[in-house]
C-alpha cells in the first residue's frame, strides 16, 4: 500500500526512546501489578477527563463491563432492565450490557453525525423498564445532548469514550463538566493500540466522579476485594497492566497533538473530496470530534474500497455488521432498524493516523473524487 490505512509502527516511532525507557523502568522495578505507574496513569486520565476518580483496568471492554455491575452491586440496576445502546456501536458496547444480565433497546442513529439519536433517546426513555443509558461517542464525535442531563436522576447513564479521548463537549454534562468521560455517572476508556492513545497492547479506564462507584469497580477487578483475601464480590481480574500504563503515561500528554493531527487530515478530506456518490462526515473543526475514524458513506462502498487498494490506498469497514445482526444476538436480529443497517452496508474509512500526510489525503481526495 502507498497509503496504508494504519501502521502502529509508524504511529509509535515518535515515542520510541520513551516507550523502551518506560518500559524498562518497570522491569526494573520488580513491580510487575499495581504500582507507581499505574497510580500516576489515574491521575493524569482523571485530570484529562475532568473527573476525580479514574480507576485503570485491563481493557476498554472490562471498564464498561465493571460499570455496569457496580451500578448492579449497587443496588442503582438490577438483572433485566432495559438499558438504550445505539444500534451501530462496536459489539463491545453491547457486550457489556448483557454480561450484567441487562437487556440493550438498540436505539437508532443520525445519519448526520452517525451517533445515538437524541430524539429517539427521549422517546425511548419514557418506557418505565429503561433504567440506562450508554452514550457512544462513536468515532470520535461527542455524542452528548443537553436533554440528557434532566434523565440522570431517572437514568444510570454511562460513556462509552473508547474511540474519543481528549474529546469535549459543546454543552455541559450532569456533573457541569465538559470533557468525554465526564458527562455522565460514569465512562469507560480503551487504550488499544489502534485507538488515538494507544498503548502497546490491552488496557482502560474507568472514570467517574462519584468515590463509592470507583472503589466498588477497583475491588470488582482485584477478584471482588477491597482487602486481600478478603472477598466482597464475586469479582474479576481486570487490573492495568503497570507496563501499559508506563506506556499510556508517555503519550497522555500528547494527547491534543495527536488529535489535531487527525483533524489535520479530516479537514483535508472536507475540503478535497467532492462526489456525488460519496456522503462526508459532518466536519467539526474543534475537539467536539477527534476523528478516531474519518468515515464516509458511499452506496457503491465495495466498488470504491476496490478502486482504492487498486490505487494503493488502505481503508477499513467500521463495521460491516451491527451488533443485532451479529451470531451471537440472534434473537434481535429481526428488530426493523434501517438506518443502522444502511451505515453498514455504506460506511468505508479512510487513513487518519500518523501513517497519512496532509499531501496524501489531498493525493486520496483527488483519487476518491475520480472514482467512477
């Protein structure tokens, strides 16, 4: 590929001397579980997304997961109730709603910004079985609506910020803060090697602003246990790995480069391409969006992603199959939702990563604009 959609190489190569310096500091440690890392990873996440507490944890898939069943220790949820997803996350996202015994109610989304609908979200709401909420902030754009504030005493509401770090909202969420990861009761982060902050293999977050969710979530991952040996819960082992968060700590604050880099090329695209069969992501040129994926949709989606490797250019689908038509969710799989099902058929992303220049998304755009 000339342009390859992702390289991690590249995208690490500016931090290599410090990433082998953390790493080896950890070695040298002999703290191999816990430790100076991981506890300084808590503060600079908890001080980037504007809340008091983050608790790290070894995935962005088991943050959400130890949300949900605190909320269930709790007493806030129960095995049963109705918690809104919207219809064209990552599978993880709704994975970890049924691990906690809840029942997702798939929830359109806009064409427009390919987020969670607000409209229906409040339509949705009034059901009295539906105690939850799970705001996606899916490819990068803040997914947060004004209306949701006045749900949160109903509602459990919980950010799934695994694609939008450093991302921030227009209007304020229910704790009177701007940052994702700050605007509902609770937030799950992923560090994926691919995500914007990635770290050199599994590892996230959990962020919060209330002191007994995150001490219930830290014993939930270290086997249900507040004390050793000593068992509250029937927990997991989900802790942060303190090489990964050596890791993370190196690029957290890089965090507002890399994502202006990414806008970088987003505005690029914005600009350069111009089809009649190619439908643009709205544009937001602030950290309202911080393009994890540039990600347009195109009914001629197989033909154009063909045109483009034959042309050198990397792409990806994100995601050609919705979670309710996915195997393992069978029994949603007639639910009539024909946006979500038409942004998989459509969606292709381009490269928006390191790997790409502001001079190859021109060269891109030019090529995409010549596809017919």
């Amino acid at each position: 590929m000339r342009y390859p959609f992702l390289d991690l190489a590249t995208v690490n190569a500016p931090y290599m001397d410090e990433l082998q310096e953390a790493t080896r500091r950890v070695v040298a440690s002999g703290w191999y579980v816990g430790g100076q890392e991981c506890q300084a990873f808590e503060e600079k996440m908890a001080t980037l997304a504007q809340t008091t507490h983050c608790v790290g944890v070894s995935n962005g898939l088991d943050a959400l997961r130890l949300i949900f069943r605190a909320f269930i220790e709790q007493g806030r949820l129960k095995p049963g109730d109705k918690v809104l997803v919207p219809a064209n996350t990552y599978i993880a996202s709704v994975l970890a709603v049924t691990d906690a015994g809840l029942e997702p109610v798939f929830i359109e989304p806009r064409l427009d910004t390919l987020n969670i609908d607000p409209e229906r979200v409040l339509e949705a709401a009034g059901d009295p079985e539906v105690c939850g909420l799970l705001v996606v902030h899916l490819y990068g754009r803040v997914a947060w609506d004004e209306r949701y504030n006045a749900l949160a005493d109903r509602l459990v509401i919980v950010e799934d910020v695994a694609q939008a770090i450093g991302a921030v909202s227009r209007v304020a969420g229910i704790n009177g803060t701007h940052a994702a990861g700050s605007l509902g009761h609770a937030a799950g982060f992923s560090f994926y090697p691919t995500k914007n902050i990635g770290a050199l293999g599994d590892a996230g977050c959990v962020t919060t602003n209330e002191a007994e969710l995150a001490r219930t979530v830290r014993a939930l991952a270290n086997y249900g246990s507040f004390q050793r040996y000593h068992n509250e819960y029937q927990g997991y082992n989900c802790r942060l790995d303190p090489i990964q968060a050596a890791c993370i700590n190196v690029k957290l604050p890089h965090t507002a480069t890399e994502n202006a880099l990414r806008r970088d090329l987003a505005r690029v695209y914005d600009k350069e391409i111009n089809h009649p069969a190619v439908v643009k992501p709205l544009f937001v040129d602030s950290d309202e969006m911080v393009w994890h994926q540039y990600v347009i949709l195109s009914p001629e989606r197989d033909r154009l992603r063909q045109y483009l490797t034959d042309h050198g250019v990397g792409s990806d689908i994100n995601y050609p199959t919705p979670p309710h038509h996915q195997s393992c969710y069978q029994r949603y799989a007639s639910l009539p939702l024909p946006i979500a099902d038409q942004i998989a058929a459509q969606c292709l992303s381009l490269p928006i990563t390191r790997c790409t220049t502001p001079a190859d998304a021109l060269a891109i755009s030019h090529l995409l604009s010549s596809f017919r």
